[in-house]
C-alpha cells in the first residue's frame, strides 16, 4: 500500500512536470526569441542592439474595434517580424507581410508604407483565422469546429480531399477585400466581379435571394451565406449538390473549375451586412431593390434579328436552361421536356412563360428570369423551331418515349421529375380512377393535354390510333384491372342554378364548411388536410383547368366523388343538385379573370 | 536595569525550537505509537474527527466498496478548486464567454489543464456517482437503519446531474447551446407544469443571455452550496448509521447476559473499562476491547486507504486531461443547429426514449425510475441480504434494478453511437 502511495504520488509529480514544461516553453516564446537574436544581427545601432538584448518575449496584441465586433488578434506574437521589412526573405513565422501596390501600399522616399497598417486593420479581417489562439493549430483555424480558417491558406481535416487543394490561393481572399471594397467592379477584387456575374448569367438568381441583387424562393437565402459555411461547403455545394444533401433539388450545372472558384469566392463575400454599409445605404438598396448593381451585372445580350433562332440557341444553352429542362442529350433531370416544345406551344404562350410562368401554369416552380424582352422573344424563336420527331412503335415505346418522364416507370405517377410538377402526374396504377371514367375521356386527356398542368396536348403528335395504343398499354401493364361497365348516373348537363350573387355566397357557404378542410380556405388546393393526400385536392384557382372543365364533370366529380383519389361522392353526405349549382357557381366566380395567352389545351381539330 | 537580558544561548534555543513548537501547536499529537494515541489522532484532527477511531475490516475492502463514494467526493473536491480557478476568467454573457474560452486554451496559465481537468472530472462525477448508487443498491445498504441516507444519496445524484447539466451551457458554444436546447425541450414534456419549468430554466423562450446568467448562478453558487450540505448530512448519517454497512456474519456473535447478570456483575468493579460514545447511545455493544470485534484502527489503514484513492484519483484526472482537451465547437449560431442535436450523455439515454414517445421517454419512465429509487427502502422492507453483493435474498430487487440500469446504458449507448443526422440508425464504423 505504502509503496503503491509512492509510486502514484510520483506519478503525479512527473504530470506536474510535463503541465508546467507545457506552460513555460511556448512556441512563441522560441519564436520571439528567435527574432531578437536575428535582428540584433541585422541592427546598425548599438541603441538598437541593447534595446533587443533587453527585450523580453511578450503576447503582443492587436485590438480592433473598427470592423464590426471587436477582435483581438495576437498573431504577431508569433509574426513579430511582420512589420520588419528587413525579414522579407525569411522563412514562417519569421517572415515580413510583403507589400504590394494592389493592396495600395506605396513607395515614399525609398520606403514602404501599408495601405492597411496592421495596428489599425490587425489581421483576421482580411485573412480569417482565429486572432485570440496562440497555438498555431487553432489560430490558424485548423480544427474542424472553427467557423473562419485562414481563407486560402488552411483547410480543415474534414474537408473532402478532392476540394481541399483547390480551396488554397490567396484569390480567396479577395471575399474579405469586398467586405469594405463594395464598388461595383473593384479591381482588387475580379473574382468576387465575376463570380457576381456568373451568379445572374447562370440564372441561380432565380432561386436564390440574396438581400440588394435577387429575390429567388425556391432555394435557401444566401445574403449571410458566407458567415454561414466554410469554402468547402460551397464549393460543395455547387461542384456536387447531391453529396452533400441527398434530397437537394439543386441542379447540377456544368461550370468550369474557375467559374466554381468565382462564385465560391462571390458567396464567400456575403455575410449579411458588410463594412462598408450604413444603415441609410442598406435602406436604399431595399428601396430600388439593388437595381443600380443588378443593371451593371447583368449583360444583355444585342439581338441581331435575322439570327433570332441562332442566337436564342445560344441563350437557352448559355443560361442554363438544361441545368432543369431536357433537351437532347442535356437533361437538368427537374423539369419538362422541351424537345417537342415548338409542336406543342405556340409562340406567345412561351413568350408569356418566359415572361411570368405562373401566368400561363399557375403553380408553376419556374422563377421569372430577368432577361430582356429581345433575348424572350429570340430564344421563343429558338424554341418554336423544335419539334421533336414522333416516336415510332407499340404503345409501350411510346409511353418510354413520352410518358416515362413524369408518369415513371411504373406508372405510379412517380417519373423522375414528377416531385417538381404541380399538380402531380395521375398515378396510372390506380384502377379506382381509370376505370371509372369513359375511355373517350382518358383519350381526350392524351391528345389534348390537361389544361392548366404540365400534360401538354400529345394529339399534336400521336394519331387517335397512337394514342389509344398507349392507353391499352397503360392498362394492361399498370392497371391491370378489366374495365367495367360505367354505371348510368343522373348528372346534369348543364348546371340547373343560374350565376347570381346569391347562389355564388351560398356557394361559398357550402365551399368554406365541406370543402375548404382539403381544397382550402381559398380554394386552391391548399388545406390543412391536403399535406396527407395524394393526389393532392385540385386547386380550384387554376383558372385554364377550370374553364376546360363542363359544368357536368364537375357535378360528377363533386356529386359521385372521384375514385382512387380522397374525394368523397358528396350526394352521400346530403348535397342535393342545387347545393352543388350553388358551388359551381362559386368556383366560376374565383375563376373570373380571362387570361389570355396560347392556350395549350384546345381541342385538336 | 533589573530585568535579566536573556541569554544568547536561550533565544537562539528558542529560533531552533520554533518549527517543532509550532508544528506540535497544529498538531497535538506526535505520530502515534499505540492505540490510545492513533485514537486521539483521529478525534483530534478537525479533518480526520469526521472519521471513526476504529473502522470495521469489512469497510475496507477494496471489492466491497471499490472506493467510489470517496472518488465521487474527491472529483468534487477537484471540480470545487478547479472552478474557482475559472471563475476568475470567466464572464457568464454571450458576447464574452466564447472569447473567454478562446483566451482560456490560448493564453491564460494552466488555462487549458484547468478546463480538461473541471470538464473530465465533471463527466467522471456522474458516472462514479451513478456507479456508487449501483454498488449501494446491489449490496442492499439501503436497508434499515441506512433509508434516509439512501434518500439522501438518490437526491445527490439527481443534484450532480443537475449541477453538470447547467455546467454544460457555460462555453456557449454550438455544443453547449444545443444541448441545454434539447435538454431544456425534454423538460418542457412535463404535463402541465413542464412549459413553465422550461420557461423558469431558460428565462424566456429559447437559449439565450437570461439562460446563461441562470444557469451560470445555479452552476457556481445554488447547487455547489446545497450539494456541499447534502454531502455533509450524507456523511454525518454514515457515522450515525453505525459505518458503512456489512454482512451480519462479519461480526462475531455476542451473548447478551440476563439483566441480574449484568446487574450483580456490574457491582463489581472492573478495572480499565472503556466505553466507546457510540455505545453510550446504542445499548448493547457497549464493550470496546472486551469482544473480539473485527475492527481496526482508522490511523492508518483508513488514512492511508483515502489517501491512496485521492492519489489514484488525481492521477486519473491529470493523465485524461494531458492527453484529451475538453470539446470546443463552433460560437454559437442559433440559426444553424447540428443535426443531430445532442444532449449532454447522461441524457441521451432520455432523448432516445424522447424519440419514441416525448412524455414517457421524457417524464414517465425516468420519474417512475425516480421514484421507485426514492421508495425503495421504504418497499423493499426484508431485512435479509445486507452487506453482500447480488445477495440471493434479494434476487427480485437487484433483478428489476438491473434490467433499469441496463436499459438505460445501451439507450445511451444507441444515443451517442447510433443515431445520426435526423435521429436515424446510424453505425459509428
């Protein structure tokens, strides 16, 4: 017992031994002590000599209350020469910060004078980092859990090797430059110019807002993007989107390596508020929407109007249509298909697409690209000059080649790009559904689209004979189930109530305490109860589809509900035929505005 | 002119004897030699008198304790110097504390073996307290006359728990934030009272400067003073409850003479005959020296035991902080959680059971647990099976007692191993 007391109380004095080596043995005492002996070497004074042999090693800090929070930057306890223009040849950390007229430091009788003195700038607000660290690990920012490593200089363990090389450069650095040079086109700063302009030119504006330059919805704001991530986190997410969230929609556009590095650096650049700002900038930048810096980035492209279609080419290709379109062999793999666009549109129904594409799909996901009305109406052009060619076969080649994409595989409704369309693909599995409506009808749906939605009028390109091939593969193959004959039911052909303010109020009456639990409050598909549904309620606001509608559709589908979706046949729950006049009078009334524009669904002729 | 100088020869006698003088000033014993002087070292050392003059072998043995009520004591002991240590660096704000642990790793003396040591020693508190509670169930000390400082002992635990839980907040780091986050959220899963409770914690409705400052208060001043008296009832009940508990078989057999035995022998004078205090108060084993008793002297072989310990627990506590440095995440962003956001360890056997159902992972079944720990000297009445570990006699008890404990280690387990982003089945390889 009294040996093993011994034993472990050595134990502890050995520990004691190696925690106060630890402390009094620092790096940066070696480092200090290192300078002093270099620079009485280097001294042409012996004032200068004795000073040195006096000085004793320090922490030596910077306190910088001029960049927003204030920091605390001790790197030149380490860095003591960095100020010493006699070091500028010598090895980290004993190295001299060099001078450089593009940071606008400047010769005056044969001297060097910074632009950015340290003891005003200190360091971390141009290089990142961790000012408070002493130990060159965590001051540089090299473990995993700090937010701001040396930009250009460190990466962290956790990176993904592959990006980690190409996250070194000082070029990184120009994101913090931006953060007081805010100028519209700085010259020290290309990288975050260009990156700017990649951020229109490849449309991510259309997502994506960022405070002052876009308003995009679709994707996560990126105005303090850059507070928020680290460089390989966005590199990440552009070069690869997938691998770093499994369920992102974001597409994968093909840009060159340094156009990744511009928008990297470009995002890097944008925390939220920077430097330079004053409240009353930042109110007026709200006001015009970042108009002034919007115009100087975007770069209109002249129409020559006897290469319209050419050019329109260019453009579709350029801007990145087929980061979401297909497109021959291009595929974005997130929305339509517009090799058969110049067959199934008309010309001003892209122009209006292009302009406001919820003008002409209303729950379209397409953003409103800010391009001028000469490049619209030349890539309009280019579009219209598609049409596709019709595919050859049986009925199944046919449904691969036109139905595949937003119906699936399986026909469940479920096509690769289905989760992106509203409202969703019918799900063909569904024998409740198809066989409870007329064969004439599904092949009406085929050859001329479903207004409204993304089914476009196929009877463009298929015969009646085509089409009918294509419905009896669908049945054979996803519905499996033998049609029966359709019962014989008491509908109205034409809706017995007259419109009149009154019965559209009953109307809404009825809509408000049957209805609106599913179709929602406002009719548009929206309900509390909607989130668990599939298909989801119809959204009786889209105006194209409820005008292809008859008012005998609609009496059937409200009276004898729709089967295989969650719609009730509403006679069981004590609607009579004038409650169901009154709410089709209702839904026609929230249906009043005629828009115009191609539209897609008329019947073909 | 009168008065005798002092010779030479008498002052430097003086200077020579002034240690010794002072030392045995401090010390009124010397370094004792029979038993009649290790008694007197132990009662009269203010910091050994707490202690029993003699001390039942069956306390000693290291198999029977393995020592974990005093490691606890001793962790606390380090976590009370420790973090005074650090209160004199740290600010409780939200501006300042991230920096303040930036300065403490950096370049404060001894900052980073000071927060190694208050963080490892704090996690190693709760486990060895737990295991302590486990030991004392399984070998049935809580049975009669031993319940109230069972209870007392549930309660400290709950307190350490409590006590590293509103230490866990204090970095204001991503870790820190986020788990107060979640652990205040499982609180909030109390009926009726539970959003208040929440709301009382946090001082407002998230984590924020109102929660620091109270978990902050909580952490150096509320909970280390009730703790510190709990420590000492739990202590002082010990020495009340006759030592630490042991077999029945451990001590030898004592006829109790008839009363006119006792009575006629008791006119005779005997000579030398000594009577503990303890025994003036317990009636019957009033003979001291007279039995053969099985008792030793605590001078040395209990001195010298808790010293050991202390040693072998320091030593512990320094070699993990030389070579692991207490976690520091990201400054706190409460717009980007960690997914998944973790409590502290102790409690992710809770959230995972939060996972399945929020109030009986949360509330239900830890308090029933509570409560069934509280009670259990109160229910579980048998006199039988004190003393012995996993004792047959007290096969139902340790049984469910058990199946408890090992539930709630493999829910952490799976908690703090297993679950990835999204609370999904993750495997750690």
């Amino acid at each position: 017992m009294r040996l093993a007391l011994a034993i472990g109380t050595f134990f502890i004095l050995v520990i004691h031994g190696v925690v106060f080596y630890n402390q009094f043995f620092h790096q940066w005492e070696r480092n200090q002590h290192a300078y002093f002996d270099q620079a009485r070497v280097l001294a042409k004074t012996d004032v200068e000599r004795s000073t040195l042999a006096s000085r004793k090693p320090r922490i030596e800090q910077i306190v910088v209350s001029n960049f927003g929070e204030t920091r605390v930057d001790r790197c030149t306890t380490c860095h003591i020469a960095s100020d010493d223009p006699r070091f500028a040849t010598y090895a980290e950390p004993l190295k001299a910060h060099p001078y450089s007229t593009t940071l606008g430091d400047a010769q005056k009788n044969g001297k060097w004078e910074r632009r950015h003195k340290f003891s005003e700038f200190g360091c971390t607000v141009c290089h990142d980092g961790q000012g408070r660290g002493l130990d060159p690990e965590y001051s540089h920012g090299k473990d995993e859990y700090w937010p701001e490593p040396l930009l250009g200089y460190t990466t962290q363990e956790n990176w993904r090797k592959d990006f980690a090389p190409k996250l070194k450069g000082k070029e990184y650095m120009q994101a913090n430059c931006a953060q007081c040079h805010t100028e519209i086109a700085f010259p020290g700063t290309p990288l975050v110019t260009k990156g700017r302009e990649l951020f229109f030119s490849s449309n991510c504006y259309g997502c994506h807002r960022i405070e002052g330059l876009s308003d995009g919805t679709i994707g996560p704001d990126l105005s303090d993007v850059g507070k928020k991530w680290k460089l390989d986190y966005l590199w990440g997410r552009i070069a690869d989107p997938k691998s770093i969230l499994a369920t992102s929609i974001m597409p994968k556009f093909n840009l060159k390596e340094e156009d990744i590095k511009a928008l990297v650096v470009f995002l890097k650049s944008r925390k939220g508020r920077n430097f330079a700002e004053t409240e009353i900038q930042r109110f007026k930048v709200k006001l015009t929407g970042g108009a002034e810096l919007v115009q100087a980035t975007i770069k209109p492209v002249h129409i020559n109007p006897a290469e319209m279609v050419k050019q329109g080419e260019k453009l579709v290709l350029d801007r990145a249509c087929t980061a979401c379109h297909k497109l021959g062999d291009r595929d974005g793999g997130i929305a339509p298909d517009l090799s058969f666009e110049g067959l199934l549109k008309d010309g001003p129904w892209i122009y209006d697409h292009f302009k406001n594409p919820k003008s002409t799909m209303p729950d379209s996901i397409m953003p409103a690209f800010r391009f001028t009305d000469d490049e619209f109406k030349a890539m309009t052009a280019y579009l219209l000059t598609l049409k596709g060619t019709s595919p050859a076969g049986n009925g199944e080649a046919i449904y691969k080649a036109l139905c595949l994409r937003c119906h699936g595989e399986k026909g469940d409704g479920r096509g690769p790009i289905a989760e992106h369309l509203d409202p969703y693909p019918r799900d063909l599995t569904k024998a409740g559904f198809m066989n409870s409506k007329p064969e004439a009808r599904l092949v009406a749906s085929i050859r001329n689209g479903v207004a409204g939605t993304s089914m476009p009028a196929w009877g463009k390109l298929l015969s009646e004979e085509q089409a009918k091939a294509v419905l009896s593969h669908i049945q054979t193959t996803f519905t499996k189930e033998a049609r029966r004959e359709l019962k014989v039911r008491p509908i109205p052909e034409k809706n017995p109530v007259a419109m009149s303010k009154e019965s559209v109020a009953r109307g809404e009456g009825i809509f408000v305490e049957r209805c609106a639990g599913c179709h929602g409050k406002k009719g548009d598909g929206k309900g509390p109860n909607s989130l668990d549904i599939l298909p989801k309620p119809r959204n009786l606001r889209n105006t194209f589809f409820v005008d292809s509608v008859d008012d005998r559709r609609l009496f059937e589908s409200i009276q004898y509900g729709v089967q295989g979706t969650a719609m009730p046949p509403w006679i069981d729950y004590g609607l009579t035929n004038n409650d169901v006049g009154d709410l089709v009078n209702f839904i026609r009334s929230i249906n009043q505005k005629q828009q115009k524009g191609g539209q897609h669904a008329a019947p073909v002729q | 002119m009168s008065r005798p100088t002092p010779p030479k020869s008498s002052l430097l006698a003086t200077l020579l004897d002034l240690p010794k003088n002072v030392w045995s000033s401090i010390f009124r014993n010397p370094l004792p030699s029979n038993d009649l002087e290790r008694s007197a070292t132990s009662f009269t050392n203010f910091f050994l008198h707490i202690h029993p003059v003699k001390v039942h072998k069956n306390s000693l043995r290291p198999a029977y304790t393995f020592g974990l009520g005093l490691i606890s004591f001793f962790l606390f002991v380090i976590l009370i110097v420790t973090g005074i240590l650090l209160m004199f660096y740290y600010v409780p704000s939200t501006t300042q504390a991230y920096d303040r642990m930036l300065d403490l790793r950096g370049s404060v003396a001894f900052g980073t073996l000071l927060r190694n040591m208050h963080r490892w020693s704090a996690h190693g508190m709760v486990a060895v307290v737990f295991l302590h509670l486990c030991r004392v169930f399984l070998t049935g000390s809580y049975k009669k006359p031993r319940e109230f400082n069972w209870v007392v002992g549930v309660i400290l635990f709950l307190l350490t728990l409590f006590m590293s839980f509103t230490g866990y907040l204090l970095p204001w780091d991503q870790l820190a934030f986020w788990a107060i986050t979640v652990g205040t959220a499982i609180a909030g899963y109390a009926p009726v009272i539970g959003k208040d409770i929440q709301f009382l914690l946090m001082g407002g409705t998230s984590v924020g400067q109102e929660a620091l400052l109270r978990f902050y208060v909580l952490h150096v001043a509320v909970l280390p003073a009730i703790l510190t008296l709990m420590i000492a009832i739990h202590f002082w009940r010990i020495r009340k409850d006759g030592g630490l508990s042991r077999p029945e078989d451990a001590d030898p057999k004592i006829a109790i003479e008839p009363m006119e035995v006792a009575a006629t022998k008791a006119s005779v004078p005997e000579p030398k005959k000594l009577y503990g205090f303890q025994g003036l108060v317990r009636g019957p084993l009033t003979k001291v020296g007279q039995v053969p008793d099985n008792t030793v002297f605590s001078w040395p072989n209990l001195f010298l035991a808790e010293l050991f310990t202390f040693v072998v627990t320091l030593s512990a506590i320094l070699v993990l902080s030389l070579l692991f440095n207490a976690p520091l995440e990201e400054p706190v962003n409460a717009l980007h959680p960690p997914n998944p956001a973790k409590a502290p360890w102790y409690f992710l056997g809770l959230q995972e059971m939060v996972s399945y159902s929020a109030f009986w992972g949360g509330i239900g079944v830890p308090g029933i647990f509570v409560l069934l720990l509280l009670g259990t000297p109160y229910l579980d009445r048998g006199p039988k099976g004190v003393g012995k570990w996993f004792s047959r006699d007290r096969l139902l008890a340790n049984t469910i007692f058990i199946t408890f404990v090992v539930a709630n280690v493999i829910f952490v387990i799976i908690g703090t191993f297993f679950r990835g982003a999204n609370w999904a089945f993750v495997t750690p390889w």
